[in-house]
C-alpha cells in the first residue's frame, strides 16, 4: 500500500504520494535533504491502480519511496531516467504543463 495526497491550488490539483513506511522520515545524503512529512504526505492508504488514476488526473505528482517508484517504473508511467535517490531512497517528479 501506498500514502496518498491530493492538494488543489486554484485549478491546479499536486498529488503527493510515498511508500507508506517512509512517512515522517528524513533522508540525508551530503547536502541533500528528502523529507517526507505527514503535514504533506500524509493521507490514505491505497493500492496502486488508484494512485495511477490520481496520478493521471493531477497536474503535478510527487513520488517518493523504492516500491512506489518500481512499481510506477513497471507500468510505464515513470522511467528509469526520471528517477533519482537520496540515500538509497528513490524519488520522481512528474509536470504536466
């Protein structure tokens, strides 16, 4: 399962979602920080068809967490050269304009 967010800004909708045993983590690599907080990432947990289907209706989506990242990676929906790691841990970012 995974933890997923809908944000609205004006007509904007920015999903946020993670693996769900990342939430409130901190990750730190040189001078890179991944944070992960429940302020932001919190929300419901869900299975992968529907953060696809979040993911497909929002302008903006953030993505955070190993499985997450394989999971969407294997469908298609991200690849291998969007992803990037901060300590082992893997995120994407997707912009639709």
């Amino acid at each position: 399962m995974f933890i997923l967010n809908m944000h609205k800004a004006d007509s904007s909708q920015v999903v946020s979602v993670c693996d769900s045993d990342i939430i409130g983590k901190r990750f730190e690599e040189k001078d890179i920080v991944l944070d992960i907080p429940e302020s932001f990432y919190g929300g419901k947990e869900k299975a992968i068809d529907n953060v696809i289907s979040a993911i497909s209706a929002s302008n903006s989506t953030i993505i955070i967490g190993n499985t997450i990242t394989t999971e969407l990676e294997k469908r298609g929906i991200i690849s291998e050269s969007h992803i990037s790691s901060v300590a082992g841990q893997r995120y994407a970012m997707i912009f639709r304009l």
